[in-house]
C-alpha cells in the first residue's frame, strides 16, 4: 500500500502529533486531500517545548496577556502548548512557516486565522489532551471528554436531550445509557462549536438520530442537515473525540498554501 493509499485509509482518524516535530508531512498530506484535519496530543508533551522557547511571547502575541495573568504554573502550561498546538497544525494545513501564523478570536471565543476566513479553526482539551480541527471547506468543531467520566444520566439527560433522545436513551440497559449520553453530550458540544455558539445554545435544542451504519445525522429539520458530517472516535485509549464539519459546496478546491513550508 502507498503512502498516500494510506492517508486515504486513516484520514478519519484525527492523528497524533507528539510533539512540534509533527508528523506534519502527513497532516499536510490529509489536508490537502480532505480540506480537513484533526489532531490529539499532550499538553504535557507540548509544554517543554513552548516553555523552553524564547520567541514565546511573540508566538503568544495577543494571548501572552493572557497567559501571564493565569493563576497558576498548570494552567499555564496548559494555555501556551494549546496555543502551540494550533499553531502547528494551521501552519501545515496552510503551509505557512509557524512564526507567521496570527491567531484571532471571535466574538464568542472561536479561534481563527488572521487574513484566512477561508480558514476555520476549533479547539477542545480535558484533562492531559489537547485537540485541535482546522478545515478550508467549511466550519469545524471538536469536542473531548474522558471517555469513562462518570455522569448521572438522570441528573444529565434532560440538559443533555431532546425528549426523543432520552426517550431512546432511556430505553438502553442501565449499563449503556452514561457512554451513549456522552457520545451525544460531545457531538452537540462539537456541532455548537462549529457553528459559533459553543455552550451558549442549550443542548436539548439539538436532535440526533443514528443511522443503521451508526453514523450520527442531525434529526431536527435543518436546511444543512445533509450537509453536516459527524465523527466520534477514542484516542489515546481513554478519551473520546468528537468532530462536527460542515462541508461548504463552494468552498475553493486549490492547493492551500504555496508550498513555503512550515517549520
């Protein structure tokens, strides 16, 4: 099998990236094929790497404020290699060199890129992961969440379903009912995200139904719905991620950058 036979096969799967070193060849190669890309890794990996930097406060630019005033060393460290990871990941998506990628913020707290609207960008970390979605033809978002967290499905659901999906839900063996709520609990997270609204929209607004191969769709009439893809996987073998895009048909099919390089 070929390389990019391989790419092919994997490129649902969001790939680990241990540390600055990439691999980056193929994340670039996934991107240019798919127009998307997720990727998992450590903020404990990323950390020394960020710490031990002495451009951080430059490639920090507007989030260096921000990381200073940050209560304590854990947070810290946390804070700048989330922000290293998706500087990375942009500049192979884009191909861009790293010092020249410009993080911005919208009014809601999306990560994006200045000069690349083209460009949509999303973030999510709990506990030691960091995970980070980066596509050119359309919104993304990602969620995690540890995949054996322990949740009251009858304290949660209600926040977490519509009244069809707790119905179904509640259907399930008891055994069932707390990894199903999460699975639904981080594509809703995922989906608000790529939408712009992160935990603003109330979650049992949104439906979703499962198909016979499993697949999650939305089930509320929306006049995308057919447009949106949904992915949960396990990574790291302890978390689950979940990935929301929504493929724009007029999204530009050209290479993404010009070939520059990255590092």
């Amino acid at each position: 099998m070929s390389g990019r036979q391989a790419v092919r096969a994997d490129a649902t799967e969001p790939l680990y990236v241990a540390c600055p070193d990439g691999p980056w060849t193929e994340a670039q190669n996934r991107f240019r094929e798919h127009g998307r890309l997720v990727v998992h890794t450590t903020w404990g990996a990323w950390a020394p790497a960020a710490l031990l930097d002495p451009a951080l406060p430059r490639l920090l630019d507007r989030d260096w404020p921000r990381y200073r005033q940050l209560p304590n060393a854990e947070q810290r460290l946390g804070f700048a290699a989330s922000r290293y990871v998706m500087k990375y990941t942009a500049a192979a998506a884009v191909e861009a060199c790293v010092d020249e990628i410009d993080l911005v913020y919208q009014p809601g707290g999306r990560p994006g890129l200045r000069g690349r609207d083209d460009i949509t960008l999303s973030l999510a970390h709990t506990d030691e992961l960091l995970v980070v979605g980066v596509s050119r033809t359309g919104p993304i978002g990602v969620d995690a969440e540890l995949a054996d967290r322990d949740i009251n499905f009858d304290l949660m659901s209600g926040h977490v379903c519509t009244p069809e999906e707790e119905a179904r839900l509640s259907a399930l063996p008891v055994s069932e009912r707390a990894s199903r709520l999460l699975r639904l609990w981080t594509l809703k997270e995922a989906y608000t995200k790529a939408l712009g609204y992160g935990l603003r929209r109330r979650f049992s607004t949104v439906g979703f139904a499962q198909e016979e191969t499993g697949a999650a769709v939305l089930a509320a009439p929306v006049s995308d719905a057919a447009d949106w893809e949904f992915r949960t996987h396990r990574v790291q073998g302890r978390y689950l991620v979940s990935e929301a895009h929504r493929r724009d048909r007029a999204a530009s099919q050209a290479p993404p950058g010009d070939g520059r390089g990255w590092v």
